[in-house]
C-alpha cells in the first residue's frame, strides 16, 4: 500500500483519466462495429483495467456467455504480446524517460504480466514504475465491475435489483467481487511487515496456480466454434483500442511530465 501511495495524487488522477478515456473508446468502437454490448463491456473493462484477471471477474457479475468471455480474453492476450514487443523500441525511439516509459506501460498495457514485461525490457526502473502503475488500476477492479453489473442489471440483463435500502445493499454486495477484499487484507498484513518475504513469495505461488484453475474452468466451458462465429469484428475493436488508448496514454505521459512536470516521487 505504501508503494502504491508514491505514486502521488496527480499520478493517480492520471491513472483514472485514462482508465475512463480507455473504456469509452472501447464501448464506442464496439458499438460501432455491432458488437454485442456484453463483449463491448468485457472488453471495456479488459482494457481499462488489468485484462484476464478483470474479465474473468466481471463474467458472473454481468452474465456474460463464455464464448464472449474467451473472446476478450483471447484478444486481450494476443494484443498485450503485440505491445510487448512494439512499446520498448517505440519508448527508445522517441526519448521517452525510464519513469516516462514505466508510466506508458503500465497505462498502456492490458495484463499484468506483458505489463511488468513491457516495463523490464525498456530498463529496470521502468519495469518497477510500470508495476506500481498497474497495481493501481488492480485495485480498482472491484469498484469498475460493480459499475457495470449495476448497468446491465438496470437493463434487466443481469440480476435485478429490489426495492429498498437493504435489498440494494444485499444487491451490491452479491455483485462485488469479494477477492478485492482478499486484496486488501493482504495488502495490509504485508504492509505492516507480519509475513517474511519468503512467505510473500508462498503466497504468490498460490495465487498463480489458483488463477490457473480458473483459466481451466472458463476453458472446459467454452465452446471454439461459437468463438469462431463471432467473425472478425471484436478483434478489430480490440485492435482500435489498443492503438488509440497507447496514443492517447502517450500523450497523457508527455503532457503531464514535459508540460506540467508531474512526476512519481
């Protein structure tokens, strides 16, 4: 929690405008291209938050079919690998900083892991700043899913929400993600120094093979040919999103550390 609190309140303001610049245009593009709005919302929050871990979480909240789900995923993987290999001689051909660059990356950069890579490759420094970044937007997981369950719920596409204080209250806590929470806790304990980092590493370890179980069960549920009949329209949605929101991230980064001289202490 400390290293996401040196980031700096303009940095973090930085991080929203984006996240919101980045979900808005995918919504736009899907609307565009036909799409329909689930697969635009699973791509939404894909891009605008941390990729697989976000997509798989907001799944059950907005009763998403898992073709669409493999879907987003399957382009949200494909593209962070583009990225990975395009940004780090991108970042080198324009000057970009370390600090510049780790900033980009991980504003730029669907999921974590091509996100942390994306960061090291360009230098070390980079890598670390890109980290921090993308922790920020993981957080924010939670609140972002919330948001869209409430929507499709209001549309009557997801579970409804009954009259009344406590019904709602019941509602949204039926719909939050309850690993935020997990997130938290650990957060803290780590925070206040209660484990070693060895045990940190242990638990790390955990979390990789559970989320490989949770790879393992959207898989066993999905069907290829349904993926296969969604056509071309959703990657070149996902294609849009990637190019413009690396721009518009870009200028974000340029803007706020040559012009207005914003910087992470």
């Amino acid at each position: 929690l400390g290293d996401i609190g040196k980031l700096g309140g303009p940095i973090l303001l930085q991080i929203l405008i984006d996240m919101t610049i980045a979900g808005a245009i995918i919504l736009f593009a899907a609307r565009l291209f036909g799409l329909s709005g689930k697969l635009g919302s699973l791509l939404a929050i894909g891009t605008s938050i941390c990729g697989v871990s976000a997509i798989v979480a907001s799944k059950g909240a907005i009763r998403a079919r898992n073709s669409d789900v493999s879907y987003a995923i399957a382009a949200i993987l494909a593209l962070g690998a583009v990225a990975l290999f395009t940004l780090p001689p991108l970042g080198h051909a324009i000057g970009l900083t370390d600090h510049e660059f780790g900033l980009w990356a991980g504003l730029a950069v669907d999921n974590t892991a091509e996100t942390t890579a994306t960061g090291y490759l360009f230098s070390d420094e980079a890598g670390k700043i890109a980290v921090l970044v993308k922790s920020v937007r993981n957080a924010l997981i939670g609140f972002v899913v919330l948001g869209f369950a409430l929507y499709w719920a209001s549309r009557g596409e997801a579970d409804q929400v009954a009259p009344g204080g406590r019904a709602r209250a019941a509602f949204v806590w039926a719909k939050f993600p309850k690993f935020v929470l997990g997130f938290l806790a650990v957060s803290a304990v780590a925070t206040l120094g209660w484990l070693s980092k060895g045990q940190l590493t242990n638990l790390a370890n955990v979390s990789r093979w559970a989320f490989l179980l949770t790879f393992a069960g959207v898989g066993l549920n999905t069907d290829v040919r349904a993926i296969a009949r969604a056509g071309w329209r959703p990657l070149v949605v996902a294609v849009i999103g990637l190019v413009v929101v690396a721009m518009v991230s870009l200028g974000l980064v340029l803007f706020t550390s040559r012009v207005l001289g914003w910087s992470i202490s």
